[in-house]
C-alpha cells in the first residue's frame, strides 16, 4: 500500500467554492473551449489588475467585477 503526504493547502470555504463554480461556468459560457477559458482565469487581466480567478474566489463583489468582464468582452466580440 502506498501512502501520500497530506497536502498542506487550505480547503476552500463552501463559499469560495460556490464563486469558484460560478465563474468556471461563466467562462465556459464566454468561451466554450478549455484552453481559452483556463488562460482567462489564470492570467493577470489588465483592467482587473490581477488573476480573474483569484479575484472571483475572493469575494461576491470580485466575482461580480470578473462576470461583468466577461459580459463586456460577450458585447465587444
């Protein structure tokens, strides 16, 4: 039997992870392809000034800020 260490990073709070399957599907929405849609949430944006996921974890104000993004760049393409 193998044994794996226990991973040290904290578990995300139910309300982390609400954010965090709101905006995944949100993005998926925007893009519908896997590639474009991780690049999005894993890259510092410009006009966030930081990484759309992270900012979207955070806070129900930063997963707004993150989803009006995405409904500006919907209108913009």
């Amino acid at each position: 039997m193998v044994f794996r260490k226990r991973s040290n990073a904290p578990v995300p709070t139910r309300e982390e992870a609400r954010r965090q399957s709101a905006i995944i599907q949100s993005a998926w929405s925007h893009f519908r392809e896997a590639a474009p849609m991780i690049a999005f949430l894993n890259n510092r944006n410009e006009a966030l000034r930081v990484q759309p996921l992270a900012l979207a974890i955070e806070s129900d104000d930063g997963l707004e800020r993150v989803e009006r993004l995405l409904q500006d760049l919907t209108r913009n393409a």
